[in-house]
C-alpha cells in the first residue's frame, strides 16, 4: 500500500487519568515495535491494535488514522533528540568544541542504537513532512542550535552563523543515518564520530578567524 499525505495527525485528545494514559502508551509501543518489524509500507492500525491487545475502536479513541500514530512516534523520537542537542550544547561548563564533540558521539550513537525505527519513520515522513505540526516540532532543536552559534561566532554575522547552523544540522543528519545503515562495532561508531567532529570543529575554527 503506496503511502498518501493525511491531514489529520494530530492525537484525538490527551490522556487525562492514569489508566488512559497507560493504554496510549501500550498502543505507542506497540506501534513502535509493529514499524520496526513491518516498515512503514505494512504499518496499520490493525496490526498496531493487535499487538497492543486492544481493539481498534479504543486505539481510535486517541488517534485518528495511522499517520497520527507515525507523526506521534516521530514527535516522541524529535522531542528526544532536541532534549539531548539542548542539554549538551546549553552545557556552558564546558568550551564549545567539547560540548560540539560530546554532541556528535551521542547522536551518532543514537542513530546507530535505532536504527531500525529511525530508517521506518524516514520512510513514513511523506504522511506529515509537509503539515505545520511537523514545522513545529522541529523549530525547538534549530534555536539551540542557532544559539550555539551565536556563542561560538560572535563575530560573525547573521547569515554566517545561518549558514554554519544549517551545514552541521544536514551534515550530522545525512552520515548520522549513513553511518547507522550497516551494523558498526563501538569501535567503529567512535572513529566515525571523532573524524566527522574534527571536521566540524575545525570548520567553526576557520570561520571564527575568518571574521
């Protein structure tokens, strides 16, 4: 089944007791365990009731459709991300280019440690890539890092420190999932992680004395 664009993907309405919100959470993992297995092509809300062990009328109590359960699991997985990009770089204990280094292993671990589930919602991403909650929920993560920048080059003006922004945010994300698509030894994902922060590292040097 080809995947269509829905524009409904937000939740039907938000757990208020408890109970319900132990039954969204088993249907979420369910559906995160249904798209690892199944990919985004077989992902249905059938598949996902059942192996949640509640019927689909209950399932639809909270979500819509299925893209509303994807865009969920990709929201949960953007939120996560965002938490640990702010926690490192917002770190000023520590110099930029340590928390710019620490920021590279750990996603770069992450990506290798999901795998599976990050490779199914990048092919579920037609269902919401386009829809204003999707634009929401990543604006957070591009502030802090944008804020980084402005720490880190000073100096700079606004469109440089865009730029930057933008070329490490797509860099980290394109060999982050590159890396991630062949299994790698803890080895391997260390040597991965130092080259591509030597290169981001020396990249913000020269613009910082470029200015």
């Amino acid at each position: 089944m080809s995947l269509h664009a829905s524009p409904e993907i937000s939740s039907r309405k938000s757990p208020q007791q408890a109970r319900s919100a132990e039954l969204v959470a088993t249907i979420l993992e369910a559906a995160a365990q249904v798209l690892a297995r199944e990919g985004a092509q077989r992902f249905t809300t059938a598949r996902v009731a059942e192996k949640a062990g509640v019927s689909v009328g209950s399932l639809y109590q909270y979500f819509p459709n299925k893209a509303a359960i994807l865009f969920r699991l990709q929201s949960d997985e953007w939120r996560q991300t965002t938490d640990l990009l702010r926690r490192i770089l917002e770190d000023t204990a520590q110099p930029p280019m340590t928390r710019l280094r620490a920021l590279v292993h750990a996603f770069v671990q992450s990506e290798c440690d999901e795998a599976a589930m990050r490779v199914a919602l990048s092919d579920a991403a037609p269902l919401y890539r386009n829809a204003p909650e999707a634009a929401a929920a990543r604006g957070s993560a591009d502030h802090a890092v944008e804020a980084f920048m402005r720490e880190t080059l000073p100096r700079a003006d606004g469109p440089t420190r865009l730029l930057a922004a933008d070329l490490i945010k797509t860099t980290l994300s394109q060999l982050g999932k590159h890396v991630s698509e062949t299994p790698r030894t803890p080895a391997e994902i260390d040597a991965y992680a130092d080259a591509m922060a030597d290169m981001f590292c020396a990249y913000l040097r020269d613009l910082g004395h470029a200015v």
